[in-house]
C-alpha cells in the first residue's frame, strides 16, 4: 500500500495570508492533503459542504488543539496582531509536539535574533520556544508586506504616508511569501528543517515608492515624508487612526518599529534577499509589478479627492 499524502493543518486559512497558502496546496493536492482551520463553526461547514478538509481550531482555547491536531503531519503557525501570538505560539507548539505532528512551519518577522522592538521580540522568543519543542521547524521571515499598501498606508489625498523619514526598509509580495510557504509545506522536514528563509525583494524609502505607485496609477502621488513624532501626534489628535486590525499593545509596537527605522536600529534589515528566487525557480514580484497588479484596489483604498486622474 502506498505511503498516504502528508496533511498540512493552514491556521488562519479564512485570513489574506492563510487562505492564499490553502489555495496553493490545493493546487498540489496529489502530493499533500490540506486542512482548513478556522475557530467560526459556519466557515468550517461551508468549507465540508465544499469537499474540502477543515477542523475546529480556536488559538485562544487550547481545548480544540488534540482533536484539530489528530493525524496532522506538517503545520502551518500564524497568529494575529496581539500580544496573545506570545501564548498561542507556546500552546500551539506544546500541542503539535503531543500529536507527533512532523514539521512546524512559523510565519515571523524580519529580526536578527536580538530584536528590541516589542512584536519583533516577541516573534523571537516563540521561534526559539519551538526550536526547543523537539519538532522539527522553519521559520518564515517576510519584510515589510506590499499588502500594507491597501491598509496600513493607504494613499491619503493622493499621497502615501511614510513615517519614517528618509529610511527605507524592505518590501515583500504577499504572493512570494505565500508561495514560499506553500512550497516549503509541499516538501516538508526532509527539504526544509531547522532553515529560516528571509524574503526582502525591493528596498525603497517613501519617496521611491511613491514614485512607482505614480506610474501604475497613472497620476502623480507624492510621499508624505514625516517622523514617527509627526504621527505619533496626529493620531493622538484623531487625525490618524490606528489599524482596526490591531490591538493596541500591537499597534504601539508598530510605531516603535517605525521609530527605530527612523533612528537607524533597523539598518541591518535594509537589504534584500535572494530566498524567493532560490525556493520557487523564479524571479520575485517586485513593487512595480504588484503595483500595477493591484492599481484598482490601490485606488479603491485610497483617498483622492478633488484630484484628477493622469494621463
């Protein structure tokens, strides 16, 4: 009898990230079997209703772990932006470990191992914590994602803020990360164990991207260069909100992030990286691609006003 295909448990498979790494091991499915896991009963019925795999799974109640871990051989581990990643993470690990699952493949950040930055350090002590569990892991460092451009800095006026004064920091395609995951789940332990692939593609500051985002959109978007200060007042003025998507202690995180790009902390992060040609066989999608890609969400997201459309 033939050795039965590997299952792969995608946490956060209803989410961007998740969903898209779901679809592309579906798209392998004579290799792997996917499992979906969401903690909303409804989304789990309509994924059966569909054919597909799906399991209960709620990070914030390490009761549905065993069950949704029964018979999972790789798994994929993202959390949400809160501070509740640093236990999840743990309980997660300590429950994977208990089923004998075979591989943890971790969504992470872009550190050097001896971050300050709140959520960095934290995306680091879960890492090491999983290193410690005895299972073997990968860990994925994405930089800067260009999906951020469609929340975290969506054109404003027909501008992009950019917070952190003349400094760049790296940028990634959600769909290289999600097809380096998909590939590293595809293969397995046996390929990937014990390896951490950071993916960085463009290095731009505001005004460089702004200058791409000019030519797919067809007008003239200039950056709106600031500091952390500048925005750290406008939203203690209301005249910014933080994302709705993080909770606070998260979001304050961000802004440390921007203020130590800003100061210069985050320099060794100012690079880019050759992971996603080297794992996947072809070239990265940088922003000029993306960019043109995505020029209708990108002006659906953004705000114009009275601003006429280029030629």
């Amino acid at each position: 009898m033939p050795n039965p295909k590997p299952r792969v448990l995608v946490l956060g498979s209803s989410g961007l990230t998740g969903k898209a790494i779901a679809t592309k091991l579906d798209v392998v499915s004579d290799r792997v079997e996917v499992v979906r896991a969401s903690r909303h009963l409804e989304t789990i019925e309509q994924w059966r209703s569909q054919g597909r795999s799906a399991v209960h799974l709620d990070l914030d109640d390490a009761r549905t772990f065993p069950t949704a871990l029964k018979g999972i051989d790789r798994l994929f581990v993202m959390t949400g932006y809160t501070v509740a990643m640093t236990h999840q993470t743990k309980t997660i690990t300590d429950a994977a470990a208990d089923a004998g699952v075979g591989h943890i493949v971790h969504l992470g950040i872009f550190g050097n191992g001896r971050s300050t930055d709140p959520h960095f350090a934290w995306h680091e002590l879960v890492e090491r914590y999983i290193e410690g569990s005895g299972v073997p892991w990968t860990h994925l460092h994405p930089h800067m994602f260009m999906e951020n451009l469609l929340s975290v800095f969506t054109l404003r006026d027909g501008r992009l803020p950019w917070p952190a004064g003349d400094k760049p920091t790296g940028w990634i395609a959600g769909e290289d990360l999600t097809a380096v995951a998909a590939k590293v789940l595809t293969e397995g332990a046996d390929a990937h164990a014990g390896k951490g692939y950071w993916m960085s593609t463009d290095v731009l500051n505001g005004a460089q991207a702004a200058a791409i985002l000019s030519e797919a959109l067809g007008r003239t978007v200039p950056a709106d260069v600031m500091t952390p200060d500048d925005m750290l007042q406008a939203v203690s003025k209301g005249l910014v909100g933080m994302p709705t998507f993080m909770e606070s202690n998260y979001a304050r995180s961000t802004l440390e992030w921007l203020q130590q790009t800003y100061d210069g902390r985050m320099d060794y992060s100012a690079v880019a990286t050759s992971t996603v040609e080297e794992i996947l066989g072809r070239p990265p999608m940088h922003l000029t691609e993306w960019a043109f890609r995505h020029r209708d969400a990108l002006l659906a997201a953004g705000t114009f006003g009275a601003q006429s459309s280029g030629g």
